[in-house]
C-alpha cells in the first residue's frame, strides 16, 4: 500500500481522539462496568472508536456526545451548586461556548459527558446513559 493510500485510510477513519483520566485502579475497575453496561446508542446515535481505546471513554455520533469516567470533581462545583437530577441520577451541569458538561454528582465515582449544542436540550443524552450509571456506580 502506497504511503499516500495509508495517509488517506488513516483520514477517513472514524476515531476520535479523547484524553483518558487517569484514575485509581480500583475507581478504574467500576469504570470498565461501566464501559460494558453502555448504550447501543445515545440520542439515537451509534458508538464511535476512540482514540485511545479505553473503557475510560465513550463517544456517539457526529458531532461526538463523549463520556469519560473517573475525572476529578469539577473545579466549578461550589457546595450551594445546583444539580439537575436526570432519571435518578445527578449532574453538575457546566455551560460551554457550544454546549454543556454535565459531570455526575454523588457517586462512588465521576462520570462527565460532553454535549454539543447539536442535541439540545443537551440533557437528553443523560437519559440513555442514566440506567447503566445507576447499575454500575453506586451512590455516596
């Protein structure tokens, strides 16, 4: 294969680079549960491959909702922030230029999903990830 078929395979790729967290072993062993309990899909989008593969991420469609597991809690979070509370599960949501954060609040461990402005009202994704979140990641 030619070096310019190679560069053109690798640009039609469908990966998607994500930063991994680097969390504790045993924060990321509920992570790996986690990854498996996922949707099919999310707002009615299929899964992407991220880059690097890793059970600390997800991502569906384009633009990409991305989930990581086992980040920090969010440097914004004040004790009198509020949470929106989606199907049983809580979320810190932070606005972006072009959509939202939203990082679970009072699990075991942290959940951040990333939503563009394509899926508004972005709390709709939640929706879809709540169910394997409350099976996977227990509460405080």
């Amino acid at each position: 294969m030619t070096l310019a078929a190679l560069a053109l395979l690798a640009a039609c790729s469908n990966e998607l680079p994500i930063d991994p967290p680097q969390p504790a072993p045993e924060v990321a062993a509920v992570c790996q549960q986690l990854n498996q309990a996922l949707p099919d899909q999310v707002e009615g989008e299929i899964p992407r491959e991220t880059e690097p593969t890793s059970d600390l991420t997800a991502a569906w469609g384009s633009p990409p909702i991305v989930l990581r597991c086992g980040v920090g809690q969010p440097a914004a979070f004040q004790p009198t922030s509020e949470v929106a509370t989606v199907d049983g599960v809580d979320w810190f949501p932070e606005e972006l230029p072009e959509g939202y954060v939203f990082t679970t609040w009072g699990r075991t461990v942290n959940v951040e999903v990333t939503v563009p402005d394509d899926y508004a009202p972005e709390v709709n994704p939640l929706v879809d990830l709540a169910p394997a979140i409350k099976v996977t990641i227990p509460k405080v």
